[in-house]
C-alpha cells in the first residue's frame, strides 16, 4: 500500500467526500480580445491556445485554473500566480474553499475534466463548453494533507518532464513519449477514488 492510499484508508475511513464546483470556486470569463495583446507586455494573457501571449494590463491578481471555452477543449489547462488577463472566452475557476488546494484542483481537471464533458456529449466532439458544465464538475476533498502529498509527486513528475523536453528535443522523442505516458498513468492513478460522486444535479 502507498504512502496516498495509507493516508486516504486513515484520514478517510468512510470514503472520500465529492463537491461540485459551484460550492467550491468563482468561475468566470475574461473581457480581453486578441486584438488587445502587446507582444513583449509584462503581463501574461490566456487566450484558447497552449501557450498564453503579452499584454500591458491585467484583469486579475490570484491563482486560478484556466481553460478555454472553444477549441482544445479538455487538452489545455492553465494555473496562474499573479497578474493576468484573460481573453473573453476562457474561463478563470478561482477556488475560494478553504477545502481545495488549487494545484491539486489543476491537476485533477487535467486527469478528468475532458472524460467528464464527453460523457455528456450528444457527439463524438465538444467544440464549446458553457460555465454551468463547469460548475457541476465534481472534485475529490481527500483531506489537505492527501491533497500536498499528491501535489509533491505529480510536481516533481512534471519538473522530470519539462526538463526531459528541453534536453531530448527530437533525437529522444521515443523517452519523451515513454516519460509522459508514465506521468499519466501515475497521475491518474493518483487522483482515482473510489467513491461515487453525489450527483447535485441532472446531466449537462
């Protein structure tokens, strides 16, 4: 048994709580246009796309979990820490639950967000999402202590990573691959649990 699955077993001995996130986060969307980014600005700017732009305002000062509303939908996700601005169709989950580390929460949407919205789904893809699909996503509460142990894996799992990227560049790509499957089959298993999510509502 792993250090998580101890702790979860001791801390959690009735299973672990779900919450959806409306009782857990603000959610939100930007009011900024590609067309107000600055190139060279001090001031990262989310758009739909993996890597953000500059601009020289923000709109919000604080760690949230950014995705877009179209395009890439279930693939791109992005924390912050600090200023940004955000275009007007990405969301910004800002948690306010003292319950939820939001890195936990990133990395959770990142291991289970894009299966949620495509079970609900009347095709084979999702082009948009609107925030009360956002909302009725259910997050695992595990206790703080469970949520920082999971947090110091999957981050020095990701460090291994981005460090193998900027070193292996295409001669290595094969070991890239291999590391990035691991991370996620690691990452997954790390943020599986077992109890059935409360269902506060009805399908998307």
């Amino acid at each position: 048994m792993s250090r998580i699955e101890e702790l979860v077993e001791r801390l959690c001995p009735d299973g672990v709580k779900f919450e959806s996130v409306d009782m857990l986060a603000e959610v939100g969307t930007g009011n900024s246009d590609r067309k107000d980014a600055v190139e060279g600005g001090p001031c990262p700017f989310y758009v739909r796309s993996q890597k953000p732009i500059a601009i020289d305002t923000y709109q919000f000062d604080d760690v949230s979990i950014i995705i877009p509303g179209e395009g890439g939908i279930g693939d791109i996700f992005h924390i912050t820490h600090g200023k940004y601005a955000l275009h007007q169709r990405a969301y910004r989950i800002h948690f306010t639950s003292a319950d939820i580390d939001t890195q936990f929460a990133y990395y959770y949407f990142s291991s289970h967000f894009k299966s949620f919205i495509m079970s609900r789904a009347v095709s084979a893809t999702v082009t948009s999402i609107r925030k009360p699909m956002i909302l009725k996503f259910q997050i695992p509460l595990p206790p703080l202590v469970v949520q920082h142990e999971i947090v110091k894996i999957l981050d020095t799992f990701t460090n291994l990573e981005a460090e193998l990227e900027a070193e292996l560049e295409a001669e290595l790509e094969a070991e890239l691959e291999a590391r990035r499957a691991q991370y996620e089959h690691y990452r997954d298993r790390l943020l599986s649990f077992n109890e059935t999510p409360r269902r506060s509502g009805g399908s998307l």
